[in-house]
C-alpha cells in the first residue's frame, strides 16, 4: 500500500520549504551581524555613569562624572558600574529578542532547524 501525502506535500513543496528555511537562517545571521556590531548606552545613578556596550556584550565605553569619583566612597562607583553594566546586558538582550522576534513572527520552526 502507498503512503498519501497530504495535497500540497511532496518533493516541490519540500524543496521549497527547505529555500523558506535556509532563507531566513541566512536572514538571521545576517541580522546577527548587525546585532553585534550595534551599540548601546545606558546610565546608572541618574546620569552619573554612563555605559556602552556593543552586541556581543563588550564594553566599549565608560563615562563618569566628576562627583561620582570619591576616593572615601569607592563602593558606590562599583555599585554603580555595576548597575550600569547589568543594565546594558538587559538592554542587549532584549533588543536581540525582539528583532529576531520581528524576523521570526508567525513561523514555526522545528527545534534544531535553526
């Protein structure tokens, strides 16, 4: 006994799902490249350090104001670098999620494919 297809399923259909797919895995790394290459900055302490980072989570800049460099109060520096640079890796990752969101929308990918 032969297997049915579904009407609409066979090689064409298969091949040219296969393109759709190696389309947008090549969209994806393409906008992966771009994600990488784009920077972001972000402030902590209501402007007193400002932080930059790039899309591989590389920090490329830091700017302090004057008033925040206290030899007697080093703890809130670190603290607020720290907040900086938590904050630029959320801002990061989401703007990474919501791209590859945008690129994916509606399409359902089989785990793996990707």
């Amino acid at each position: 006994m032969k297997a049915r297809l579904p009407q609409g399923y066979g090689p064409q259909s298969q091949a040219q799902l296969l393109q759709k797919y190696q389309k947008l895995q090549q969209d994806m790394e393409e906008l992966t490249a771009q994600l990488e290459e784009r920077e972001h900055t972000v402030t902590a302490g209501g402007g007193q350090v400002e932080l930059t980072m790039n899309g591989k989570y590389n920090v490329t800049a830091v700017r302090l104001q004057p008033e925040v460099v206290d030899p007697e109060d080093t703890e809130m520096l670190e603290d607020l670098l720290a907040a900086a640079v938590n904050e630029a890796v959320r801002v990061v990752k989401e703007t990474q999620e919501t791209e590859m969101n945008k690129l994916t929308s509606g399409i359902n990918l089989p785990a793996g494919l990707l």
